[in-house]
C-alpha cells in the first residue's frame, strides 16, 4: 500500500490528509490564521500530525498545495519534524503535472485550481469544468486535448456574505444554511436563498456559456466546502467530489515518482 501525506493549505482551511491506492484514508480541517494567528495554525498542524503519524505509521512521502505563501515553508517545516517526511510542493518545477498550463502567467495560477483540474481528469473526460467553492468560488476549464485553458474567480458564499453584513448598515452576520424558502421572507432568509441560489443560478449560467464554446458534452464537477449545499441546488448534471484536490494531488505525486 503506498500511503502518503496529502496536505491543502487554503485561505480559511489547511485540511491534513492521508491518502493510499487513490483512497483518502483521513482528512483533519484546521482553521487557517495569519499574523499572530500564524503560529497558532502551525501549532494546530503540529499537533494534527502527531497524531496522524500514531495512527499511519507507514507513509514516507507527500505532496502540499498551497495558495497562502506565508505558511507553505513553515508547514513543511513541521512535516518534517513530527514524521521526517519531505514533501513535494506544488509549483516544484520538477513536478510532473501531467497537464499542460496554456494561460497568460501560468506560475500565476493557484495550485489548488491546477490540483482540482488534475483530480478531474483522472476521473472524467474532457472537455471539464472544475468548480470549487471555498473562500473563493473557482471555475476553471479543461479543453478537449486536456490542457488548463483558465476561468473565473469569484467572491466565495461566505466571503460575500462577510462583505455584505459589514457594509449594510441594517444586515447582520447570519449562519451559512439553506432558507427554507427560495423567496426569502425575512432578511436572514433573504440572504441565504439569495446567495445560495444566486451561487447555483450564476454556476448554471457559466456552464452554459463555457459549453457554448468547449462543447455542449462538457462535463461538470464541483468542489469545496461551500459545494456540499449548492451542487443539489443547480439544474444542470453535476458531478461532486469533495476530495478532488486531494486526488489530483495523489495523481502528481504518482507521476512524479514514476519518472
Ligand atoms: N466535510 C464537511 N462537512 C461539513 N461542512 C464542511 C465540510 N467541509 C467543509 N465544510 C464547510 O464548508 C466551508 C468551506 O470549506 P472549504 O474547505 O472547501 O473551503 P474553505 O476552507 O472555506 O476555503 P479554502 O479552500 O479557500 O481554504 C468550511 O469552512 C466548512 O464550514
Ligand atoms: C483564487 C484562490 C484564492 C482560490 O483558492 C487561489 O487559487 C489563488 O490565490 N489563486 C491565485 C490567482 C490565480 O489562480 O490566478
Ligand atoms: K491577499
């Protein structure tokens, strides 16, 4: 069995992760903090891989994406302290993604968009539409010679509720659920049918608009926490994959041994 490290570090979660034969074996959250906060999530880490490396005893290598720069080197730092493991880190040259990057600046590009495409093709067929819905809301298109051609970036569910309740006078903060009804009738509910449907309603939007260019066979796949509630929302087929960057990232790795 060969298990390995995977870790995700995003701009709200770094989630810890253990990963053998394409199966997530484990997958910890932990609240990403910068700042002061800084040491705190690399305490919290610290602590997560002691006890990862109890209960997993075998893995010897692993592979990290990271979209928050500030935190990449410590974390890895800590890897290898607790368990000795070195990581690969995504945007290693000597990584082999096995896709091609056909954008502006492609060292530009999140490597949690790239490791997302990657988990997608290694489970369906081009041409892709890649959605994650984390801090922000990723749409990210694979054409039909599997090669990364670019997308969207848009606010996140939470990101534009936070930004929303802090520049409205009359509107709170309210809890990230499904309204009861798509019509809201009353302001908390207003808020969430609009931004979950309106993240739905704008999803379906694009896919329609992407497949009027990539092919009407275009498959979908979401992502991200946010996904869990808004995928069931939308009209078009969707496939949902919660662990999709992890796979990708399991794929990179794979590819990266073998050669
Ligand atoms: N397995 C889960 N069960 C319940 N809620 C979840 C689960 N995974 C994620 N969530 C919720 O969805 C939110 C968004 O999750 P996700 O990790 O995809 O994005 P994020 O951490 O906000 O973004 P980023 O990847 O940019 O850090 C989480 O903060 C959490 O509230
Ligand atoms: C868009 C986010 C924040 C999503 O996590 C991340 O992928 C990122 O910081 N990207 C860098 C810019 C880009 O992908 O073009
Ligand atoms: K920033």
């Amino acid at each position: 069995m060969n298990q390995i490290l995977v870790i995700d570090i995003g701009n709200t979660n770094v989630v810890v992760g253990v990963m053998a034969d394409g199966q997530v074996l484990h997958a910890t959250r932990i609240a990403t903090a910068l700042g002061e906060g800084k040491f705190e999530t690399i305490a919290s880490v610290k602590t997560e891989l002691r006890e990862l490396r109890k209960e997993h005893p075998e893995f010897r290598g692993g592979i990290l994406s990271s979209v928050v720069p500030e935190l990449t080197q410590a974390v890895c730092e800590v890897v290898f302290q607790v368990t000795g493991v070195e990581m690969m880190v995504m945007g290693d040259n000597r990584l082999k993604l096995g896709m091609e990057i056909c954008v502006e600046h492609s060292e530009q590009v999140g490597h949690d968009r790239i490791a997302d495409a990657i988990g997608a093709m290694s489970q369906f067929s081009c041409p892709l539409i890649i959605v994650d819905m984390g801090t922000a809301t990723t749409v990210n298109v694979v054409d039909r010679e599997g090669r990364f051609v670019g997308g969207m970036i848009i606010p996140g569910v939470r990101t534009s509720l936070d930004a929303l309740s802090s520049r409205a006078s009359q509107l709170r903060e309210v809890p990230l659920k499904l309204p009861e009804h798509l019509i809201g009738r009353n302001t908390t509910e207003c808020m969430q049918s609009g931004v979950f449907y309106g993240a739905a309603s704008m999803i379906d939007g694009l896919i329609d608009r992407i497949r009027a260019q990539q092919g009407s066979d275009t498959t979908v796949v979401m992502t991200g926490g946010h996904a869990r509630l808004v995928y069931p929302l939308c009209r078009h087929k969707v496939e949902y994959d919660e662990y999709l960057l992890f796979r990708g990232l399991y794929c990179i790795y794979i590819n990266s041994m073998q050669s």
